[in-house]
C-alpha cells in the first residue's frame, strides 16, 4: 500500500487501446477492471472485434469516442500514430485468442507501444521464438498477464522462498483443477469453449496451453528454481475433442527438487482453485486460489503458521501489492490489477527518467512467455514420447 | 455479469467529487477503487482534506485538473456550480469521519447533486432524523454504503430467504470481531485510532457506530425482518478510551425471531471476519466474510449445500453483483463496488428517463441509515438501563 | 501419550457397572465404547434399563454374565456388595435421563462406589445442592462427563490462558448450535426428543439443561474464570414444545470480562459444532468441535498459529490426553473417554496409595456439577425477569 | 450404528493374542485401541517383543495373565494351542516391522488362527506371493489393515462411485503427505525412523512401502477401477538415506482413467494428511483425513454438497461403520476399530455358522496385500527404467 510520491508528479493517467475484449469477451472485461482499479490507466481506444459493428458496440458500451474505436489493430495503430504524443495511446492491451497474439504484439511493440498480453504468449512455441527477440529489442515495456503471480500471498511466498525462510526447495506441488470442459461444450453455443478446443485458434494444446502454462509459471515464479526435464502425460477425456483437456507432468528442476504439475478441464465440478505447495529442508509453504489471502507456512517443531495479505509485517513484495489492511478479501481483479498497476508504474517511471521500484518490476514478461510455450511444446512432446524423461530445453 | 445495454445509448462517464479521502486515508482509497473499477464513474473534482495542501497533494496524486481541486466542500460546490452541466460533476461522494457527514450531504443534495455517503449516516441520531427528511425531498440520489450489502452471496442469502427457501426465520446471529484496538491505539501516532475513538469526530459511540451499525444493516437486509426490541450491554475494555469497543446485544425481529449480535474492536488477533447465520423453520444459511465467495446452506434431511458466487444458477439478484465466472474470487472492493455501480446504473436510468432494473435499486440508502442512527441511539440507552428490553422504534 | 508407568503394577481391570444405556440409548453407547477404549476398564454389571427383559437384552449384547443383568439399580448395588471386593463392582457409570441421575448417584456413593454420571448433575438446582455435601462426604471418586473439556485442544487453551499466554481474559464467546429439534420431534416416535422435551424427566429447562451446561461449563472451564451476573433470554421457538428450544445469555466474568453463550436446538441443519473463542489483552484462542484437533491462536502483531493434538510441543496437559501423533485425528470418543481415562487413573492412584499426576485431576466433577445446575436455575430466572441483570451466586 | 441381533446370541467376546506392540511402539497401542472400543474382542495373550521382558513389561500394563505373555511367537502359539478351544485365543493380531510379517503370519493362519496383519502385507513381493497362496487354503479370516478404508466417507465414496453417482471414473487423484522425516532423524535415537529407513525391516521402498501403499490401496478401493500402467518417480531427498522418502507415481486405470499418486515424508511441516479426489463424467467426489468425517461432493451445474458422518440418509455401508450422530467426530482409531469391528463380526457369523452382512465383509484382505506388494515393486522398478510405462500386472 505504499506509493512512491515524488514519482507522481504532474502525470497523466497512461492511455490504453485494447485488442479484443468485444462482446461476449469474459477475459477482456476482466482486463478492463484491472487496468481501471486504481486510477492509473484509461481505456481510450480499442480494436475490440474483427467486426466493425462489434467493436462498435463495445466501444459505445464502454462510452468512448467513437473516433478511436477501430474495425481493425492495424487501423487503430495507425490512426493512433497519426495523433500527437499527447494524445495518443500509450498502451495496448490484447486479449484476443491466442492465434492472434503474435501478429498485433510485435506490430505494437516495433510502433514503439508498451505492450500488455494475456497469457500464452503466442500460438505456438516457433512464434514465441521470434517474438522474444522483438521483445528485447523493443522500446516499450512489455508485459504478460500471467494473473496468479499478481496475488499478495504468492509475492510473499516467493519472497520467503528467496530468502530461505524454508531452506533449500526440495518439493513442488501445483495443481489446477477446472471441470467446465466435462462435456462436449464446444457442441453446444459457448464460444468460450469452441476456441478453447479449436487448435487454429488455441494452439497445439488445450488445457496446457490455456492453464498448464499459468501453473508452470506459478511454480518457477515462486519456487524459484527452473524445470530441467519433464515427464508428462496429457489425454483427452471427452470424446470428439480435438485438444488435450487433462494432464499430469512430473518434473525436476534445476537444483534437483521434485515437481508434480497437474492440469484438467475435466476435473468435474471443480471451479478453478490453483493450489502451490513447496516443502523446503527447514519448512513448507502452501497457497491456494479459494482462500487466496491466506499463506499457510508449516514448521516440523512448532505450529504452523498463517500468513494474511494486508499485514503490516509482510514483505515489501506483499505489501506493495495490496490496497487492503487484514481481513478485507482482495481477489482475482485485484490480482490481475496488480499486474496492471507495476507495468504502469514502471512506465511511468520511464517517462519520468526515474528508476523503478523493485517491487514494481516483479511482473511477467517476455522470460516468463518463451518458458511457457516451450513448455507446452516440450509437454506434447513428452506425452507423445514412450521414453520417461524429456530434457526441458529453452530456445531463444 | 449481464447488463441492460439498451440503456448505454451515447453517454458519458458520470463525473463524481470527494468530499474527504486525502492522505492516510483508507476508506477514500478504497471508495476511488469502487468508483472506477467499472469505468461507469471518472473522479473529476475533490476537496480531500481540510488543509488545502493536503487536498492538492491528493488530487494531484489522483492526476485531477488543479483547478478542480478545492480547499473546502462549500468552495466545491460553489464553483462546480458554475460550470456547464455537462462539465459539472453529478455525483459527490462523501468519505470523511462522522462528523462531518451531515453538512456536506445535505448541501450537495440540496444543490441537486446525486451524493454517495460513507456509512454511519450522520454523528447523532438527530442528525439523521433531519437528514432523512432532506433526502426525501432531495432530487438526487441517495446511497450509504454499507458495503457487505454489496457481496453477491449475501445478495443470494437474501433473495433465498425472501423466497422462503428456509421457511419462516426463527434465528440471526450475526458477529463483527475486530481486534485491532486491543490496545489504546489512539495514544499512538494513529489517525484512525484517533478520530474512531474521539465522541467528537465519531459521535456516543465507537465500537457500535463504527461496526456495530454494519452488523445490524446486514442482520435486517439479509433476513428481511425488522428489529423491535433490544437489550445491550456495551463495555470499554481498554483503560483510558473514550467509548465503547466491545458490546452484545440481544434482539427480538417483528415476527418474534430471537437474534444476537457481537461487535468488538478488541477480540486480540481478529481481524474483520464478519459473519451470519440465519436459521429458519426448513433450514439455515451461514456465511462469513473471510469466505465470502461461499454461501452454506443446511438442511436437516439431506446434505448442506455451498452456493458459490459466479455460478450460473444463482439468483439475478446475485449475478447482477458479480464479474467474474465461480472460482475467481472477488473480495471487499468487488462488493463496494457494486453498491457504486448499482447506485451509477440509477442515476443513468434516471438521467436517460427509464426505469432501473430492480437489482440495480437494491442499495442501501435514507431508510438504512436512520435506522442504524436509531439502532446506535438504543443501543447506547439500553446499556445504560437497568430493565433488560427496550423497545426499538425509529422516528423520523 | 505418556504414561506413568511405576503405578501400573499388579492391577486388574476396574470393574464397571452401567445404570441406563439399553436398547436405543445413545449415550450409554459412546459411555461404553469410552470406558472399554484405553483397557483399563471392563463393562462387568448392568440395570440397563428398568425393564428387565431389555436389560437383559443389553447385558446379552454385551457377552455380560447374566447373573450381572440386574432389572434396577437397587438390585445392582445389593447383590454387587454381597460379591467378594475382588469380584464386585469398582465403578458405577450412570446413563440415565436426568429425572434418574440424584437416586442412583446418592446411593451409589454412599455405598461406596465411584461414580461416573452423564451431565446435568440432577433433575433440579435443589436435588444438586442435596448430591454436593453427598459427594463432598463420600469415599469414591465422583466424575460428571462434561465431554468437551476432554478435548485435548481445550485441555491446551486452558492451559495456555492459565499460563499468560493471550493475556488477562476480557472476552469469551460460546455457541453451542444444534438443528435436530427444528420441528415437533416429540410427536413422532423419537425417543430421545421424548425425554428431553419432557419438564418430568429433563426438568425445568430443555436446551439449556443439556447443552446450554456444557457451554457453560466449558467457558468456565477454559477461561479459568467464574461467572458473576447473566442476563438471558430463552424461547421455545417449535409451536407445541413444552421447553426452551433456542437461548442467549450475557455474562460478565469475575474479572469483569464479558461473555456470550448461545446454545439452540432449532439452528436448523446446525449438527453439533460447539465453538469457543477466548480474546485476551495479548491474543486470542478459538476452537470448534468440527476441527477438533486444532487450536487457533490468534496475534494482534504477528502471524496466526494453528496448535494441533499431538504435537511434541504441547502442554502435558494436552498430551496426557492424546493417543496419536498429529495428523491422525483424534475425536468425541477419545475426548469422552479421556474423562474415563483420567477418572480410572485416579482410582488406581487411590488403590495404590499413590499420589495421582495432576493432569489425571483434570476432570470435571461436583463443583462442575453444582455450577452447571445453579447455571439452569439462573438462566430460567433471568429469562423471566424484566431486570437485564440477575447475579450469578452458587449455594453448596 | 445398526446392528444384526440375532447373531449376538450367547457369545463371548473373542480372545486376541499380539504380536510385537511392545514398549514405545505406536501401531500397536493404536491396534489395541481399536480392538478394544467396540467391546468385541479382548487381549489376552501377546509376544509383544522379542526380549522376553520387554514382552512382560507390555503385558503387565495390559492387565495381562502373566502366563500368557510370551517371549516369542512360536512360543505364543505351541503354548495356546495346548489351551482349550474355549480359553485359547481365536485371533492372532501381527503390528511387528515389515519383515516379520509373513513368517507369524503364515504359522498363525496354518495352525488354524484367525489374523488381522498390519500393512503392508510382506517384507517383498516374493514373500507376498507366497503368503497370497496361504491365505486361500486357510481355514481362518485374514485381515489387512489399510486403515484408511474404515473411514465412513470413504465408504460412502466407494458406494457412491459404485452405484454410478458421478458417472464414469475419469480422473483419480491421491496424496500422502507426510514431513517427518524431514531430516536424516534415523540418526538420532528415533526407533520408528531407524526401522522405516532400513532395508531389512522395511522391504526395498521406505515411503512408498510405508504410505505409498495405503494411497494405492485407497485410490483402487474408492474408485472401483484396478491400475493396469505405472510411471514412477522416487527420490531419497535426505542424504544418507537408504530408502525413498518422496516420489510420485503416473497411473492408468482399467477404464482408462488417469491417476497421480504422490507419497512424501518429506514434506516439511505435513502431518499426515492423505486425500482422494475422484471425478467422473457427471461429478465428483473429495476427501481428506484433515476433515475426515465430511465427503465433498462436487457438481457442474447445481451447489455442491457435504456428506457428514453420522447423517441418517448415508449408505448402509458408511452407517455400518459409524457410531456417533453427524456432529461428533469420529476419527483414526474409529476407522481402525472399522476393520477390527467388521472382521470381528465375520469370525463371529462363521463360529455362528451365519452368511455375514456384506457390509461386514468390506475390509482389507489378501488382495489388497498382493496388489500393494505388486505395486511397491513395479513402481521401484519404474523408477529405475527409462521408459515411460510399465504394465502393472499382478502375479499371485
């Protein structure tokens, strides 16, 4: 809850145009919220559907000038250049499907945009290679919305983690259960579903590319350590399906720790409850989305403990990522916001030729994208393969 | 989730100003977050502190127009007043300590401004029986934001109950534990211990003006029933406060339902875990903030049920108060921000001469915060008198 | 899980004759299955029920010796003395309703047995007051079980308050909620609602004689202090009952803490979940019999811990009434027969002349026995008169 | 809690003689427990330890007649055997380390015994596969004490799952975790460390054959499916041991359900709760021994539901092993007293030449042994392979 006051002098909040997000769009209204929260950023334009009267509407709906709503990202990056700097966007955001991540990112990035993109970074694993290389050498900030490393509790495991408090990472459990994929949905109307599990729109994975990756950076992220080899063996449990819809990897990570990643669409009933627990040689840490204000730290010889975001004893990492002291629920948007709200922060640092926070530069990036496409490449890959280890290898 | 997008015709974001919320403040932090995390409401104007340096240092913070950063509420309103209408703001949003509640209310409603009030109404209840009559003549709207009102699963309590889901009431509890005055704060360097426990700035009471008034809001709005009789018994538990930091209080509804209501400041290590249970004569509910995406249900003869939040069988009452689908937990400024977007969707609808949807109307308002004045009022008498009932009754 | 084991030399299992527990008794169930658990007793007479043929329908099911079937407790105690002291009863285990606790118990004792009663003591306050100078004057060892304060969580908060550990008590919450008498069970062929229904065999109070005494007594019993003044309000909330169903009471402790006890049978879909919360100058403890191994303890400056039965770490008087290591829950049936154990230790104590450990006397006994029946008596005072206080004041 | 009375007609209870459960063993006072509670069986006669006055030291704390504690087994048996059917023992209890299982064992069952045997079965699978044979030309009952599958809900699980209510098993998801052996504690003076990390007591696996069979036994006994490929991954973590102490293990099911099994006991800070989820193609079903008196039970498309022990409308197979209403917590010791109880129950329908209630039947036998033997060793070998799968087939 801290805030860097000389920072902020006479700015003006961060103008954005989002790609996607049109009607329908669960995840762009949750960008929208995010990027809204704390006052920072305001949505100014928006290419928010390949249809023009799509885009239109949301446009309308979200009461913008109808001169920066676009039919297209090309016809907004251009019609944005046109404008004064003062004027013109300074972010974009893209929420579109992952087959149109590439294109608008790297065309945002070379005109010299901060870029903000929802996770996976790219439709495959090759793109995610050459997008990576744009990325250094782009001007503008670049950020991947990994949401579930925005939460206060993870930022404090991490921290805990980094500075020993359970010792040495021997073990890392990560789950994701979800179970909306039980049936064949994408038969029925839900366009959620049907690009979920269209390989031209997800990728060459379903549930990996859509929630193995959020769990595999969520392990990395906190436990610190990088996956070395993986084992996986991923299914499709509906049938008629075209991608994977379930999954379980084990994995080694670099110091030689045990990893257990579990991913599934079809875990029936289950909502969306991410769990990490990560034992180390002096104690253990677990965290999960349902109570996700809450750290629970386990000791062999003393009690265990419970960690609550907003206490004024947690880390600087914690508390720079909440609004709220103890007992007032933060959640998913707040998590997601607080991704929004450091990208901010460190782009206004830039414009201010001031250095940032380190606390504000801990959000994902282009590191964390290229790792989360090869780890569903090299997943496919494991599945596909009768040998039991496959060497997890990043290309860049 | 879903939305009247008919009424979203051409117009533009509501444009709101602060009376209060300038530096250290945690309520105006968090009513800023509940008013833009929809993006129906920009902040256009504040006078955020008493100190003219003081409300700067937060509009500029807040990247306000200097020239809409004002020194005091009467100085806001007069020259707000000046301005076209289009420019002007229509909404005043009123976040300062007790005290200084009535006056800025019932001017700016009086000026036709729509205003937005934190919770309690006024300093006195007589205070409140004069406001209540200025809002009832006032042309704008008028919300108290009695924020746990605004949790999607106490929305679903209270729709189910209204419904007769669990028979006739019989049984409310409801508990606000605090601790976070467990020791005499206020002898510290802390503001909000300070003014929370000064009768000047807070009013007769602490515990129960605070905390107190949220517990019984809550216990009427869930169960639908009115209180009619009381028997309380207050304390100071801390040497040297000023008021009151601990209480219970005993409660008899219209059709005779017993209840119970706790509310402490000084429950050491509690944090702001506020909780209801209503039973009726088929079944109970129960639920709790720091779970408060869950709603238990029991039943005597077949298993207990858990409604979630975001599920799509839930009433409309609480989808209208959600954003996000089951498992992506929304906390305290989810449920703020809902009172402010319910409170924006009415004024829009008034403003565009339609009539609001019924979930939208369902905020706290004048009848809400009488009856909490009254309910302070009668709390503090019957903790004073030596008879164990006395009867509840709210003039106007 | 220690043991002393020097005291253990040439002993035999006490011998133990059960009053009540025939067919379709509940309790008199779990009073055998607590006795038999540790070994250190053996079921060897019974007057199960005052019908002979179902008193020998019990014996039989329990492989007794017929001749040990007795068809009245008077027959029990007659033909149990003129046995040899080698062969003959050592203990006397009453089950019976209340109506059937003062007889049996007086004369029990006054023979020479030790005694083990169900709670409440008796039928009213003035048959409790007559069983105190018995007990006081009798040789065996008198044991009331108070099931709860055999927990061995609860066993550790006492001992942590009696130790400093939160604090000088100023705060102590009690609930006791059940559901099953959410409708007029008594009408139907239910037994159990029968009797406790029923002024003639429950006496003067329904809910607040069976379990409004144990969350007396056990708020007592962990806060380490006495009640001074009340002020309760009970209902019948089922049309047609002829006791209270449903309460609430507030107390004030002898060091001026306050209290509030709740205890209902009509919380419908409510089971049994007893919870007690106990706040201090310095922290606060909370247990709830659903999670009946851990213990909550709360900090105002700190992280919460969580103390859980078994761990090394515990007090001894915790870990004299645990038999697993932490994680193996443990649940109402150890906690009962803790209270048999401890009990059944101290006669062993008495046998061999030994002084018994302290933590075997931590049992609940006359002065819990009296309190309890003073607590009725006040209650049903209180909740009659029209002054909100009335004192609490025990006569022996 | 019901109860077949006809078959109870004059019987005694049944004479139990142990052996192992001497001094500072913990199984076996857990064994005794169990045996004891339900008032079935008595310990008669043990060879509680291979140092004949360790063996008496243990006797005399039990009450025992000294001529029935012996110094061996072999004597135990030779010495009973000489008794008269009426007074010699009926059931032979085994809680020795694993690598004096098979020999008491099978000299127990061929001198015509009944035996209930602490998992695992054997020290090897050699050893299992031989004993598998014994077992199904005895005349006597054997029982394998997998405690987990006592427990009510995971009989309601198994009924549930059986009877179809979640649809087709497609995923199984079972962890043990455990932390106490969190560092190299075999090198202090821990006896159960020293024997569970010694290859010649404990067999060729530490953890996996310690816990990781009890998970295996529970995720094939819930679900109803047999495991038909593995994919196993083992670890020592602590260095200087000589035996696993985590791993996890990939599994297909028959039906071509997929399973994750993961066992640790180096989970820093874990205690011992082991968990099950299942999900089929309409629901699923959750459960872990933290709060083992409640079933999840999961739903896409209506609220979920809580199963609670004790609840009048569970399977005749979880009632059949309850003895608390839902509200009293049963635990550990009442899931062991399950198997002992059920087993009990069979030996008595034979002696009464009665057909047993197929509830009763519902315990761990040779079976469950082999496969759990079969399964140690397969997933040893997985470990050591490169390949990614290994058949799982069980020789007997």
């Amino acid at each position: 809850m801290t805030k860097n006051k000389l920072f902020m002098q006479n700015q003006k909040k961060l103008r954005m145009g989002m790609i996607g997000g049109g009607p329908g769009s669960f995840i762009g209204a949750i960008h929208r919220n995010a990027a809204l929260l704390d006052g920072l950023i305001e949505i100014t334009a928006g290419a928010f559907s390949s249809r023009a009267d799509k885009s239109l509407e949301t446009g309308k709906e979200l009461m913008l000038d109808e001169n920066r709503v676009y039919a297209s990202y090309d016809e907004m990056f251009e019609k944005e250049l046109q404008l004064p700097k003062s004027e013109r966007i300074d972010i974009v955001s893209i929420v579109t499907p992952n087959h149109a991540h590439f294109d608008p990112t790297k065309k945002a990035l070379e005109m010299g945009f901060h870029v903000i993109l929802d996770k996976p970074m790219t439709l495959s694993y090759e793109e995610a290679k050459e997008l990576y290389q744009v990325i250094q050498n782009a001007e503008g900030i670049f950020c991947l919305t990994h949401t579930y490393t925005g939460y206060p509790m993870i930022k404090q495991a991490k921290q805990m983690i980094a500075d020993g408090v359970i010792g040495e990472v021997r073990k890392v459990y990560v789950e994701y259960p979800q179970g909306w994929l039980w049936k064949l949905l994408e038969s029925e109307d839900n366009k959620q579903a049907q690009w979920r599990t269209d390989p031209s729109k997800s990728g060459a994975s379903g549930c990996f590319g859509d929630i193995g990756t959020h769990a595999f950076n969520l392990a990395e992220y906190v436990s610190g350590q990088k996956v070395t080899k993986i084992c996986a063996d991923l299914s499709v449990k509906v049938e008629g399906r075209q991608l994977d819809d379930d999954g379980a990897v084990l994995m080694r990570f670099e110091n030689n720790a045990s990893g257990i990643l579990t991913a599934s669409q079809i875990d029936t009933g289950a909502e969306n409850n991410l769990k990490i627990k990560i034992y180390g040689d002096k104690g253990g840490i677990e965290w999960m989305q349902e109570d996700c204000n809450s750290l629970m730290v386990r000791w062999p010889d003393k009690p265990d403990e419970i960690y609550r975001a907003g206490s004024p004893f947690l880390s600087s990492l914690a508390q720079e990522n909440t609004r709220t002291p103890a007992g007032h629920p933060e959640g998913y948007i707040e998590a997601f916001a607080n991704i929004y709200r450091n990208f901010a922060r460190c782009i206004y640092a830039r414009q201010n030729g001031q250095e940032p926070k380190k606390e504000w530069l801990d959000f994902p990036g282009s590191e964390d994208g290229i790792r989360g496409m090869a780890f569903v490449d090299h997943v496919l890959a494991s599945s596909e393969s009768e040998m039991k280890w496959v060497p997890f290898i990043v290309e860049k």
